[in-house]
C-alpha cells in the first residue's frame, strides 16, 4: 500500500472515530496526490489530449484491406487528430512527397514540453499512447465529506466506509495552445 492511501486510511480511521472530518488535512492529501502523480509521471498538467497510438517522428499509412479494426481506428484518429495539433504548433507537419494525401510528423519544441509518452506492452509490439498534458490543478478547498457504510447486516458481503469528498479546484499555467 502506498503512503499516501496509508495516510488516507489513517486520517480516514481517526476521523470516522471521533465522527467528523479535518477537510484542510483531505486537502492537503488531495494536492500531494495529484503533485505526487506529476512528479512520477514527468506530466505536465492534470489535463491531457489524447492524441492516438503512434512513435514520433511518424508518417501517415494509409488504410489497408488487411488492417485489423483497432488499426483502423487508430489510423482514423490520428488523421483527423495530428493535423489539429500541427495547426496550434505542437506537431510540425511535412507532405510526403510522391505521396499524395500523407504527412510525416513531428514534436515541436512547444510540443515536447507538453509531451508525455506511455509505452504499453501490446500483443505484437510495444504500443506507444501519446498526448499533451497542461494545467497543474491547485485544491482550493473541501466543500464537504460525506460517509456511507455498508454492513454485512444490509446484505453486503463485508463491511465497508465510502467517503465521497467534494472539493474546489483551480488550474493554473494553462498554455495558449490549450485555450485555442
């Protein structure tokens, strides 16, 4: 278990006890969760678009009869979704040439800093998940913490205490291209 579920158990545990709820420390957990999952992960932000599965720098393929459903998905996605990102300067985009309808991509420095690349163990080869993340979430204050149990005599098959934790946030460094 991580320290930060450790530490939510504990605060958890301490406050069901005495039958109310320190929302400054929910919010100070919060906030080292979502810091903590950027630190890890070298994303930029908390919010991100997908852009597909693809290895930069990358050329469009065109359809084949023989592409699997997935491939053609993918193949979809990306022709409609790298040509959006070249626009706002994240990608820079070249025409084959002998090649009429097909680009080759690429990450801009702009796009690099945005960039975050997870690479997935697939069936015939490594898949590479690809998006550009932005705007760091600041927790702003717990609204409210409500408590649910489940109890074998309900009918459940172990006892359980659900917290639902209502929270504000702000997002902050929100880049241009992500307004546009």
């Amino acid at each position: 278990m991580s320290k930060l579920n450790q530490l939510l158990a504990l605060l958890i545990a301490g406050s069901s006890l005495i039958g109310c709820y320190n929302k400054e420390e929910f919010k100070h957990i919060i906030q080292n969760g979502y810091d903590k999952v950027r630190a890890n992960t070298k994303v930029k932000g908390d919010f991100c678009y997908y852009l597909g599965v693809l290895k930069f720098p990358y050329t469009d393929q065109p359809k084949l009869d023989k592409d699997s459903r997935w491939t053609t998905w993918n193949k979809r996605k990306l022709s409609k979704s790298l040509p959006l990102f070249a626009e706002i300067g994240l990608l820079s985009r070249q025409p084959v040439e002998g090649q009429s309808g097909l680009y080759h991509y690429d990450l801009t420095d702009l796009g690099r800093e945005y960039w975050n690349q997870d690479v997935e163990k697939g069936v015939s080869g490594p898949l590479y998940h690809n998006q550009f993340c932005y705007g760091p979430i600041v927790v702003d204050r717990v609204k409210d913490v409500t408590k649910k149990e489940y109890t074998r005599a309900q009918g459940y098959s172990y006892n359980e205490v659900n917290l639902l934790v209502q929270f504000q946030y702000h997002v902050i460094d929100i880049p241009d291209w992500a307004i546009n």
